[in-house]
C-alpha cells in the first residue's frame, strides 16, 4: 500500500510522531509547508493518507488542509494524527476529539490521538504565552484536578511514545 504522511509541527512532537509512523508503514513523509501546492494527482497516486498536525484549543493546527482534500479521496485509506500535550488517558482528550471530525468525515477519516508534550523553548512567543497564561490560570483554580493539570503544563516535558501509533499502524495495515 503507498502511504503518505503529511504532518505540521511546531516544537518537534508532530514531527517525530510522523517520522514513527512513515518508517513503520514505509510512508513518504512531507512537512505540510513542501506539499501545499500539489495538485490533486499528486494525492490521487497513494492508496492512504495521513494527515498528523498539532493540538491546539481543541483543534488539530492546519487539518482543514487535509479536510478539504479528504472530501475528494473517499475511497482512499484516510487518517489524521491529533498530536497534543495531555496523555492518552485524558478525558479532556476524549472531549476534544469528538469535535475534530464531522460526523459525515468520521464515515471517511479515522482519527487518532498521541500524547506528545510541551517544549516551551521551541514554541512561537505568541504560543508560549497562551501556554503560561492558561497554566496559570489552571493553577489558581479551586478545582483540584485543574491545579494539577496547571502545574502539569507549566513546564516543558516529553511524553511521547512510539507505541501510541500502534493503533493507527494497524489501521493502515487492515486488509492488506
């Protein structure tokens, strides 16, 4: 099966994250920015595509991208990667990604979720600063769960995992 893995990253996690999957499945990997300007035959040659791209307010950065190509690949073999700071476990993460996909692409695109993390000295200024308000506003909360999460992503840590792209692997590997 030809697969292609485009990703967007901003710190690194994404990135790495892509790579993990191209190697396991034998992708092309593409960073978003070398593939913007294809054409729809450029797609059209692989039997999966892969759409991995950073969380952010509950958004997967740049999916639209890849939404707007996927409504013209249905018969292909379709997955966006939700690469985002809270663990796996999460139940905010189970709440956000119910609103990723419509219900109409969730017919046509699997979504997966991986844990990645935070790296303060990589992220835009503008980011960061999002980042250590929203930290510190968890903190200051009186709900303990939340004060946890806020001294959980005040600072840079790495919690990623190659075996958090099992599912996704598998997926791609269904009926081959």
């Amino acid at each position: 099966m030809k697969t292609l893995v485009v990703y967007t990253s901003q710190t690194g996690f994404t990135k790495r994250y892509a790579g993990w999957i191209a190697e396991k499945t034998q992708a092309d990997l593409f960073d978003l920015k070398d593939v913007q300007g294809k054409d729809a035959a450029f797609f059209e040659a692989y039997d999966a595509l892969v759409y991995a791209g950073w969380c952010m307010a509950g958004k997967v950065v740049k999916a639209n991208w890849f939404l707007d190509r996927a409504v013209h690949l249905k018969g292909k073999k379709l997955a966006v990667v939700a690469v985002g700071a809270s663990p796996n476990e999460s139940p905010d993460v189970a709440v956000a990604m119910k609103h990723i996909l419509s219900d109409e692409q969730q017919q046509y695109i699997k979504l997966f979720y991986c844990q990645g993390g935070i790296d303060y000295d990589k992220m835009k200024l503008s980011s960061k600063l999002v980042m250590k308000m929203f930290a510190s506003s968890l903190k200051k909360s009186k709900d303990e769960k939340r004060r946890e999460m806020g001294a959980f992503v005040d600072h840079s840590y790495d919690i990623s995992d190659i075996r958090y792209i099992e599912p996704l692997v598998a997926f791609l590997a269904e009926g081959n």
